[in-house]
C-alpha cells in the first residue's frame, strides 16, 4: 500500500517543489474518492495547509484551463470562498486550502456518501446560507461571464441544449421508450423553463458544500461544469437528497434571500432529475469509464 501511494503522489509532488511550493512529508493526506483529480492534502514547511489536485484523465487536463477561467471571474464577484489556483498547469492544481469541511464526501468502498454533518438533521444555518450563496452565485451579471470566456447559452437555447444531450445519449446507448417520452413531453412544453439563465455551478453534490460544523455554507468546489445556463441544474441534486417536499421548502428559501423563481420551478426540477441518466451518458462517453457506461444503460432503461 505503501509503494502504491508513493506512485501516486510522488510525480504531485515534484511538480509542486518545480513550482516552488515546499511540502511537508508528514502531513501529506491523500483523497483518492474524487472522479477526476487525485487530491492531496498537505502543509508547506512553514505550516501552511494547501490541496494539490492532479487530473486522473486526459479530458480532465483538458478541460482545467476553462475551470481556471471561471474561478478568476467568480472570486471578485460572489459571497462565498472559490479555490484561488496559485500553481496551475495541466498534471498539477494547487491552492490554500479553504476553510470549512465538505458536507459529504464519496466512500469508494460503499459507492455512498459519508457525512460530515447529520443529513436528515441539518441546521437551520446551512439551509439559510446556502440559499444566499445560490442567490449571489445567480446574480452574477450574465453579459460579464460572456465577456471573460465562460460558456453561455441563452434561455431560448437552454431546450435545444437538453434536446442534443438527450440525442446523444440515445445515440451511444439507447433511451427507453417511456423516458424518452418523458423527455420530449419536457421540451414540448414551455410551461416549465425558464425565461431567464444565470451563471451556475452545475455540479452542486455535497462533496462540492464547504460547511462550518454550525452548518454555515462557506464555499463550493469544482467549477468545471460553471457556466451561464438553466438554473434548475443547481436544483437537481438537492431534489435527489431531499425530496419534493425538501426541495420546495429550499425554493422558498431562495426566493426569500433574493432568488429568482416561476410558477413551474419545483416540477422543472424533477424533469431535470428524470434527465439525469443524459448527463450520466455524456460523463460516461468523455470518461470513457466501464463502469459509467454501465451505469448509463442502466439508468436509460437499456440493460
């Protein structure tokens, strides 16, 4: 176990010292759950906490640079904390480690979350404060994101966006009869989108909430998905965690600190998570993980 831990952080580590950061060997802590980075967190020699993330695949290394983008927009402009890249190319991202502790993260032996915080007893706190982080994350001026290089699709694209996705999935795995019925009953029926998009994170699943243990929301990682889109995806996951009845309550919350609701949101929403098995069909095509295409058909009623 030893000499394969080694193997994997050893070549982080020589990118780190090339970039002049000087790690402490005794604090090194790895985090190998996460689907595209190895992480590792350590200490510089003068006591200073930072995580180093290295791509596992060569469309991660790829696509870094974009992530890089958002954050340098983001950082002046939102309420919470954003990872601030000070060593970057594409084997190696490093930065000070943020304060808070992820809500969850992914126990690779169980395939579920562990929990840093109770999920069916979260405080009052977290609610509240990740409803305002939501609302200053959507608020950020759209025409700005499109002037730094972030990607925009406008809300009379945001059906034609799902409707490529939802082509591509049934082209490399199929689609069953019943969900794509479902999802074209969706399309057709403006009633449910949006008339307006927003910068969103796109990939809100508790392993990206930086909490307080008094449950305070801090800050979100993982930005690759951050672009100017439907605002329902920011939803998704929460509806997945918490129900109808949990995701109706959040809306209200957000409306309360400023966000921007419709009548339909909360059954939106819900088509977007019977849409899910489409993102999980783009991940598995780029990935080109065994087991996400696996999940793909499964999830697309193709098995």
């Amino acid at each position: 176990m030893e000499n394969k831990t080694n193997e994997l952080i050893q070549p982080l580590l020589e990118r780190a010292k090339q970039h002049g950061l000087a790690i402490d060997p005794a604090s090194i802590k790895i985090n190998e759950s996460g689907l595209d980075f190895l992480a590792v967190f350590a200490k510089t020699t003068a006591g200073v906490p930072w995580v180093l993330r290295s791509p596992r695949r060569p469309d991660v290394a790829a696509a870094t640079s974009y992530e890089r983008d958002v954050l340098r927009f983001l950082q002046p402009r939102i309420l919470f904390e954003v990872p601030d890249w000070q060593l970057y190319d594409e084997s190696i991202i490093g930065y000070p480690l943020l304060g808070g502790t992820p809500l969850a993260t992914i126990n690779m032996e169980i395939m579920d979350y562990e929990w840093y915080l109770q999920k069916d007893a979260l405080p009052e706190r977290f609610y509240e404060t990740l409803a305002q982080a939501l609302v200053s994350l959507h608020s950020v001026d759209d025409r700005e994101a499109r002037a730094a290089g972030v990607r925009v699709t406008p809300a009379g694209e945001l059906r034609g966006e799902a409707l490529k996705m939802m082509e591509a999935a049934r082209e490399a795995f199929g689609v069953s009869a019943p969900l794509w019925e479902r999802w074209q009953r969706w399309l057709a029926d403006e009633s449910y989108w949006p008339r307006h998009a927003c910068m969103t994170h796109g990939d809100m699943h508790p392993g990206h909430i930086l909490v307080q243990p008094d449950g305070e929301v801090t800050g979100l990682l993982d930005w690759t998905e951050g672009a100017v889109s439907d605002p329902a995806k920011d939803f998704i996951i929460l509806r997945m965690l918490w129900g109808e009845d949990g995701l109706r309550d959040f809306i209200a919350r957000y409306e309360r600190a400023g966000g921007r609701v419709w009548p339909r949101m909360a059954e939106h929403i819900a088509e977007w998570e019977a849409f899910y098995p489409a993102m999980i069909a783009a991940f598995a095509v780029k990935s080109g993980l065994p087991e996400y295409e696996a999940m793909a058909r499964s999830s697309l009623g193709v098995e």
